[in-house]
C-alpha cells in the first residue's frame, strides 16, 4: 500500500489538502499531479463529512481521475463509510 492523500471536505467551498482550501477540479487535479510527480506510489482518500457536500465530493472525485488516481488509486468515504454508487 502506498501513502495516502487525503482531501477533506466539510462544506461545499472547496476541498482541503494539506489545510489549504482547493476550490476547483482544476486545483484539485493540479495539486495532486504535483504529488504524483513526486511520489507515484500514492492513494487519494477523498473524506467528506456528510453527503449533502455534493459539489465539493465532485470537485474532489474528478480532480482526482483527471490527476490519474483511478479504481483502488481513489476511494471516497462520507461520514467514515465507502460512497455507495
């Protein structure tokens, strides 16, 4: 298992990595392209506190595929639970 990545989300104004505020797909998926440069053998754990936070969980979810965190690369959990599809 590689090392994890965790975005935090508990409001819809952006994701958190790292304590600072991401407020785009584009600041997510540039941020993560930036660890993964560095560091390939990395998981993204999405977090988000509740599931009415939907446009930051998005943000989150496409920021990362477009980052290349993919199938077991990503997982998301809402309130401590894998996000059922």
């Amino acid at each position: 298992m590689g090392t994890i990545i965790v975005l935090r989300i508990s409001d819809n104004d952006g994701v958190e990595l790292n304590r600072v505020k991401l407020r785009s797909t584009n600041e997510v998926a540039e941020a993560l392209e930036k660890i993964r440069a560095e560091n390939s053998n990395v998981i993204v754990s999405i977090e988000a506190s509740d599931s009415i936070y939907f446009e930051s969980i998005g943000n989150a979810i496409y920021g990362s595929h477009r980052a290349g965190f993919v199938g077991e690369r990503c997982r998301v959990l809402v309130d401590g639970k894998p996000l059922e599809a």
